[in-house]
C-alpha cells in the first residue's frame, strides 16, 4: 500500500504504474467494505465504501483530464487552422 501511495502522489508518466496502483487500492478497499459486513462489522464497511468513491472518482476525473482535446480532430489539424 505504500508503494501505491507514493506512485499516485508523484506526477510520473507511466500510465501503467498509476493504472495498478488504482487497482490496487481499489481491491483494498472493497476487499475491507466486503470483510466488514460479512464479520458482521456494519459499521466498520461506509468507511471503505466512501473511500472506494472517491478512489473512483479520482480516477475518472485523472482519466478525463488525461484524454486528449478532441479525438476525431485530423493529425495537423489546429496547426492549419493557426497559419
């Protein structure tokens, strides 16, 4: 978990690292919300639940963020539109 700590909070460019760490913490977290309501443990589950919603949330919006402007523009395209 440390490890995938410190590959979110550094801006790296390898997009398969921050991948895995993403996974990573999201199968801690359901793995947590699933053990405590099956120990019979319900409160101990919105916790992880909660942090399981905004691991997802980040993530799409990084993913959004990441996507480039527009995907159907021509390669070139607002180079020749500028000149």
């Amino acid at each position: 978990m440390m490890l995938d700590l410190r590959a979110l909070s550094r801006r790296i460019d390898s997009g398969r690292l921050r991948e895995w760490a993403f996974a990573g913490f999201f199968f801690d977290l359901t793995g947590a919300a699933y053990l405590h309501v099956m120990a019979g443990d319900f409160a101990g589950a919105p916790p992880a639940i909660v942090l399981t919603a905004l691991l997802v949330a980040t993530y799409l919006i990084g993913a959004k963020a990441a996507a480039p402007a527009d995907v159907n523009a021509a390669p070139g395209a607002l180079q020749a539109s500028g000149a």
